[in-house]
C-alpha cells in the first residue's frame, strides 16, 4: 500500500483529490495539509510515500515544502499538481526531483494514469539488481530520467514503453501487437513500434505464429 498526503489550500480541492486518490487500488490517503507549515509537519508525523503538492500555498512556494522535507532528511516522493503553467515552474520541479507535473484542473483518469505509473517505477525499482550498464539503463528507464528518454528512439515516450513493458511482463505468455494495444489503450501501430524497441534492444522475444493462410502473426515475451 503506497500512503498518499494530500496538500492543497482548497478544502474541497483536498476533498476531491483525496476521493480520487481512496478510488485506485494500492494507494490510501494518510492526511491533508492545506499550507506548508502543515505538510512539513504531516511529512514528518505520517512518513507518507508519496505527496501530491500544489504549488500556491498561503505561507510558502510548494517547491520550498519539498526543501524543507529534503534538509529534514525525508525521502518521500513528490508529484506536483497545479494550475501553474509557467515552463519555470515545471522546471524546477524537475530539478527538485519531482515525479510528475499534473495540471489542474484534471480528471480522475488522468491522476490514475499517473500514480499507476508511478506505483510501476516504484516496485520495478525496489526489485531491481545491478549486476551492468544495462541495468543502469533499464533503472534510468523507469524512474523517467531524461538519460532515459534518450535511450528511446524519436517518437516513443518513456510512459508508453513503461505501460508496455508492464503489459508484457504481467502476461503470461505471448502477446501480439494488437493485444498488447488493447491493454495499454494505444493503437495497434504505436504497440508494435514499442514492442519492435523492445525486441531490438533484447529485453523482449518474437516468437511467429503461423495461421492457416496470410503472414504469420508477430508475438511478444518479455525477457529483461
């Protein structure tokens, strides 16, 4: 179970957010902080996993919300949600090591979108081992680091390889593209390019099925 603190200067903001939150399987919300004072405070006291942070706080930037919880030696992840749309902002974010920039205002698919991805790179990466620099590059790979995303060719992002990755590593057997693309929620074409890199790079197998008539059909197996 990933505990969740949710800060936000909006009661009812909080109270929706907190709701979507209680709707995804694996995570609960632990408490609410409604400025900054009081999320350092709820850091230290409910040791969350993960703060959902907005940035116009009524005492203090976000950003120094996440300062004041790094000096106090805590190592709880950050995902920022809010209306600020400056490219400064989400800068910074990234620079203070934040997991995610969500907009607001967002819907409930579009937080889940982002805390089950997030859940994936969190268990991905407490199971890894390092053993070489493929390792390394597969762990860059599903924490989102930019050296990640240059691993990947022009036009695959690393949420879709990471969703794709997760499709063939929790099936059982084989998967095609188009099977593939129907759990992911992405077309058939985008599903074989991922899974095309993947095969490429040796962390996924191609098996052929062949059919009583036509090309035989391309299938999928994890290997990494």
């Amino acid at each position: 179970m990933i505990d969740v603190l949710v800060v936000d200067d909006d009661f009812m903001v909080a109270r929706i957010h907190r709701g979507f939150v209680e709707r995804i399987d694996g995570f609960r919300v632990v408490g609410t902080a409604s400025t900054g004072e009081e999320a350092v405070a709820a850091v230290d006291r409910l040791r969350p996993d993960l703060v959902l942070l907005d940035l116009y706080l009524p005492d203090m930037f976000g950003l120094d919300v996440v300062t004041r919880i790094r000096a106090a030696r805590h190592d709880c992840d950050v995902l920022v949600i809010s209306a600020a749309r400056e490219a400064e902002a989400v800068r910074r974010a990234v620079r203070y090591g934040a997991v995610n920039y969500l907009l607001k205002p967002f819907g409930f698919d579009e937080l889940r979108t982002r805390l089950e991805q997030y859940a994936a790179r969190r268990t991905a990466l407490r199971a890894t081992v390092v053993a070489d620099q493929a390792d390394v590059d597969r762990v860059l790979s599903r924490s989102g680091s930019p050296a990640a995303t240059a691993t990947l060719p022009r036009g695959l992002s690393p949420e879709t390889a990471e969703l794709v990755e997760r499709a063939l590593r929790e099936h059982a057997g084989t998967l095609s593209a188009s099977e593939c693309a129907d759990r992911v929620g992405i077309s058939r074409v985008s599903a074989r390019r991922y899974l095309e890199h993947f095969s490429g790079t040796g962390r996924a197998e191609v098996t052929l099925k062949y059919g009583a008539a036509g090309r035989p059909e391309r299938r999928y197996t994890w290997l990494a």
